[in-house]
C-alpha cells in the first residue's frame, strides 16, 4: 500500500513517535510502567527540574501514552492502556504500509 492511501493522521503519529523518541522520556515510561507515580517521587529520582519535568510529561500526555491526575499541588502520572494499545496499533499499521 502508498501511505498516500492509509487512513492516517500525521499529527497524531508524530505526537507519539516524538514522545518515544527521546532517552529521558522513555525512562520515565519505564518508572510509571508499574503504576501511578507523583511527580515529585519523578523529581527526585530523575534529579531534574520541575519545568524540565513538565516539558517531557506535556509531551507524554499529548501523546495519549500517559494519563495526568492532579492531585492538589501535585499531578500523578500513569500509563494510558488505551493509548499504549493506540500507539502499538499506529506502529504497526505504519511499518504494514
């Protein structure tokens, strides 16, 4: 098939391929991979910046891969099953193409 012909969305595509693209990014899947993980335990395991911090995680949860809870000052962070299940099925139907 052309990927003219696909059915895609290119924006959605690149939100998630640019999530999983970057080394910090996919360590911090990994530490929320077995549960609801607070920001501030992210902050203290991954020695970085608050804003350093909300700039992966925008970039995370735009991609539908992580789910955002706030939490009084806090946001708690999880996988998205639905948008792991998405991004698997995105990967697939590109490298069928």
């Amino acid at each position: 098939k052309e990927l003219g012909k696909l059915n895609m969305n290119y924006s959605n595509y690149a939100k998630v391929f640019k999530a999983l693209c970057d080394e910090n990014r996919l360590r911090i899947i990994k530490r929320i991979q077995v549960g609801e993980i607070c920001a501030c335990k992210l902050l203290a395991k991954m020695n970085i910046s608050q804003s350093t911090l909300s700039h992966r995680m925008r970039i995370l949860v735009e991609s539908g891969i992580v789910s955002a809870r706030k939490d009084g000052k806090w946001t708690h962070y999880s996988l998205s099953e639905s948008g792991v299940r998405n991004a698997k099925k995105m990967l697939e139907k590109l490298i069928a193409s």
